[in-house]
C-alpha cells in the first residue's frame, strides 16, 4: 500500500518544502504518512496570507449564517469518513478505536456542529440601552480580532483543533493552524474539508513543524493577534511571555493532574471501573485524565485489590483492533520518560501493585509500550504523585476524613479536572464545590460535551474552550455611541466649548 503524503495549506494551496516528516505507528514503527515540514519562512508566508484574506474582509463580512455552513459541510465531510479517519488516528497517535472513534472523531464533529449553530445565534450586534442625561443611545458589537495562531498537541489533535478554529472562524478571524508534527494527520484533513467546503483562500492556514522554531515564531509573531494553544504548562507559560510585547490575547489549555476521590459510599462495582476509565482512556495521555485515586485509609487494600483484578482484564494491543483497550503511546521517548518515573518511584519506596513494565509477547518488541500501572504506599509530595506523568500510571493516595481528601486534592499545582464517588448526592456535589478544577465529574469522568466549557484553574491554563461563550475569546467587543439629538444644546460637548451661564 501506498504511503500517503500531506502538503501544508497556505494561500488556498497545497504546497511541499524541502523536507519531510515521516509519521510511525507508535504499535509497530510501520510508516504511517509523510508530511511537508514548514520552517520559519512558511510561518512568515502563512501569516502574511491569513493577514491579507483578513484585510480583504470577503469572510469577516460573509454572513454569520454562511460562516455556519461551511462548518456543517466540513462536519458532513468527516462524518462521512468518520470510520476511516478513526482508524488512521489510531495508526498515527496509538489511542484505541474505541477512543479515536468515540472521542477524537464523535466529538470533533459534533463540536463542529455546535459552533455552526452557535455562530447562527450568536448576538454580534445589539441596541444597547439610552445613554442620557443627553439624547443618545449606543450599538454593541462583536468583531473578528484578525490572525489567530491555533497550536495543537499529539494526543487528541482533531477535538483540540475544532476548538480553536472553529469558533476562531465563526467569528470571522483568519488562521494559522500548527498541529503537533507527531500526529498532524486529522488536523490537516480537517483543513482538506473546510477547504473544500468553500473557506476562501488564506482564511485558514496550516502548517507543520517542530516547536521550536515554528511554533515560537508563530506564537511570537507581530502579526498574530491571539495565541490559543492545547500542551505543556512550560512551553504555555513562553507562550504567555512571548504575548506580552504586542499584548495577545491567549488562551492556553495546559497540563493536569487530575485528583479523583472516592467516599466511604461509593458503590466501588462503580467506582473502581470509573477509576480505571478515569485514568488509561487515551492510554493515560491526555491532561484531564484522573491519574490521583484518593481513596479511604480504612478501605486501602479491598479497593487497590478490586483495582488491580480489574486491572488485569485490560486489553493491551493493537490500537486498531476494536477489543483493545489500552494502546502504545506516542514516541520511544515518552515511553521511557514513564518508565523512568515508574522506577523511581519504586526506588523511593512505592509499591509496584500493577504493571510497571513493558507487556510481555512479540507483538510489543516494537512499538512504544507501557503496562497499565498503579502505584501505592505514596504521599502527594512525591513527583509520581505530582507530575505530569502522562501515561497509563495511576497512583493511589489515603485519606482518613473528608475534609483531608479534599486538602490532598487542592493540593497541586494543577487545576484541570477532578472527580468524587459517592451514593448521597448532596455530599458528592458538596465535596465537588470545594474541589479546585475547572471541570469535575461526579459518578463518572471524561464527560466532555460541546455545550459546557473545557479548562482549568491555577497553571493548568488561562480561558475556556468550548460552550456557549466560546466565541467570546475570538471577538473584540466595540461600542459605538450614536447622539439622537437635533439640537447643539443638548450634545456632551456643550459641557466644554459652550460658554458658562451665569446666574
């Protein structure tokens, strides 16, 4: 079979460079795909476009309606190939047909939808209320700000793309769209079906390259007027410094480490599979996984043995085969990173109660591969516990009141997701009130939907992505005050220029 290959988009044209990425599965090392690899001339030349289609007005000034349409027609695009972009996403990043399927592809096009319909109704002009004590009344508006620069990680690149450049054109805006160069595949068939769909030349831009320099000198650049960006909390925090000379706006969904507490209630049956879910979906590489179990110290041993027999019935394999559940991750490097923080955990003292190690079989003498792990007889002071680990490691963690599972819980630097179990309702919502994330899932996690905001608090981000406001952080609002008045007297400016009366 053919390997295919991808061009960047920059104009409205397909264009190669001098060099190339080779995309490998992270289950076999078979070459999945080839792709153009930009450098920081193709960021300046992609800029430059989006700069002028923005300029040129013809899709800032199409109706919202219009705008609408061609993301529905993209959504139809994808829809239609929905199963075999599901299966080269698994290919390309290792995440399980099951996820790419439900996740990466349901989502992403129902997040499309919503934002075409979000675009039809949102308010981008209004009367605003008469001004007085002079006759006069105002016209609030929301305007396209100009070149937005979308920079999308590995993990789950389609979903993270839709949300940025989605309601970045509703609103009008222009794009510089960079994917991660691991895994840039669906962002770029994306792109291959708002282009088709009739996006005007230069409106959305995409191109691939290495973070650095590419994706700085995107983030930095003086032509960019908003940065929004899905990754590490270190390289979002350069984003956010790089910002500061020509003022961006910025929106920077980070890292997490997700804190998932059971009460002393909790139906385990439940619990136990929710924790499991909560941690290995994505393989464990996704930020808003829940990859700290706070669990009672009087139910230590029954819960991490309910744990471990349930974790044991994991399907590791083939990402593409539908009976698997847990799949490779990314690169050789990010497997070794984790099983360097599995180790020294081991060596600080932890307890090793699954996996820990690579899977046993010929089928993973290739590939980047981890066993599903879970980790006890840690404090939250220790880095397994306080890291961003980003793999299928879940780590166990005690407590013997209430009020200390929630301390353990705030007790990050992160603030993305959480979770509590329970069978009384009103003590799970009490306990999710006081969590410190900008999601939390009660009896249940991964609950993403297009209608309700994805973000975080502390250094897990700045803004939200997704829900109703979600156009909000593509708009610039203006006020324009319109004087009704026939008479000079009764202008602001008399105030001023007119002469005193004297009584």
């Amino acid at each position: 079979m053919a390997v295919p290959h991808y061009s960047q988009l920059i104009d409205g044209q397909w264009h190669d460079t001098g060099e190339t990425y080779t995309i490998h599965s992270p289950a076999t090392d078979e070459v999945v795909a080839t792709v153009a690899k930009a450098g920081v001339a193709d960021v300046d030349r992609a800029v430059a476009a989006a700069k002028a289609a923005h300029a040129a007005g013809t899709w800032r000034n199409s109706s919202p309606a219009d705008r609408a349409a061609v993301l529905d027609a993209a959504a139809a695009s994808l829809a239609a190939r929905a199963d075999e972009l599901a299966f080269l996403q698994s290919r390309e990043n290792g995440a399980t047909l099951r996820i790419t399927s439900a996740l990466h592809l349901g989502l992403g096009i129902a997040q499309l939808q919503y934002v075409a319909q979000l675009a039809r109704e949102y308010e981008f002009e209004s009367d605003g209320p008469e001004i007085g004590p002079i006759p006069a009344d105002g016209v609030l508006r929301r305007e396209p700000l100009g070149v937005v620069a979308a920079i999308v990680p590995w993990n789950i690149p389609l979903l993270t793309t839709v949300w940025k450049i989605a309601p970045a054109l509703a609103a009008g805006n222009t794009v510089v769209l960079k994917p991660d160069e691991h895994a840039p595949l669906l962002p770029l068939e994306l792109a291959r079906a708002l282009h088709e769909a009739g996006l005007p030349a230069g409106v959305l831009n995409v191109i691939v390259g290495d973070g650095e320099p590419v994706g700085a000198h995107l983030a930095s650049h003086p032509d960019v007027r908003k940065v929004a960006f899905t990754g590490s909390t270190v390289v979002g925090k350069s984003i956010l410094g790089s910002s500061a000379d020509t003022l961006k706006r910025v929106t920077l969904e980070l890292g997490g480490k997700g804190p998932n507490i059971i009460l002393d209630d909790a139906d385990l049956d439940v619990a136990v599979d929710g924790a499991l879910f909560a941690c290995y979906a994505n393989n464990g590489e996704a930020c808003e996984a829940g990859t700290r179990l706070i669990i009672p110290a009087a139910r230590k041993e029954e819960i991490i043995e309910r744990l471990v027999d349930r974790g044991r019935t994991l399907v590791v394999g083939d990402p593409t085969d539908v009976a698997t559940t847990v799949g490779p991750l990314i690169t050789r490097e990010q497997q070794q990173r984790v099983l360097r923080y599995i180790a020294d955990a081991k060596a600080a003292g932890a307890r090793i109660a699954l996996g820990g190690g690579i899977p046993s079989g010929e089928q993973f003498t290739k590939g980047n591969w981890v066993e599903p792990t879970i980790i006890a007889d840690v404090t939250n002071l220790d880095p397994i516990a306080r890291d961003e680990v980003f793999g299928p490691v879940l780590v166990v963690l005690t407590y013997d009141t209430v009020d200390e599972a929630i301390a353990i819980a705030n007790d990050t630097n992160y603030g993305l997701s959480a979770g509590v179990w329970g069978e009384d309702e009103a003590r799970t919502l009490d306990v999710a009130r006081q969590l410190e994330a900008g999601m939390v899932y009660v009896n249940d996690w991964h609950v993403i939907h297009p209608a309700y905001p994805f973000g975080g608090y502390k250094q897990s981000g700045l803004g939200r992505e997704g829900g109703p406001d979600s156009l909000d952080e593509y708009t610039e609002q203006k006020y324009i005050s319109i004087n009704r008045s026939a008479s000079l007297a009764e202008r602001a400016f008399a105030i001023v220029v007119n002469p005193p009366v004297l009584v």
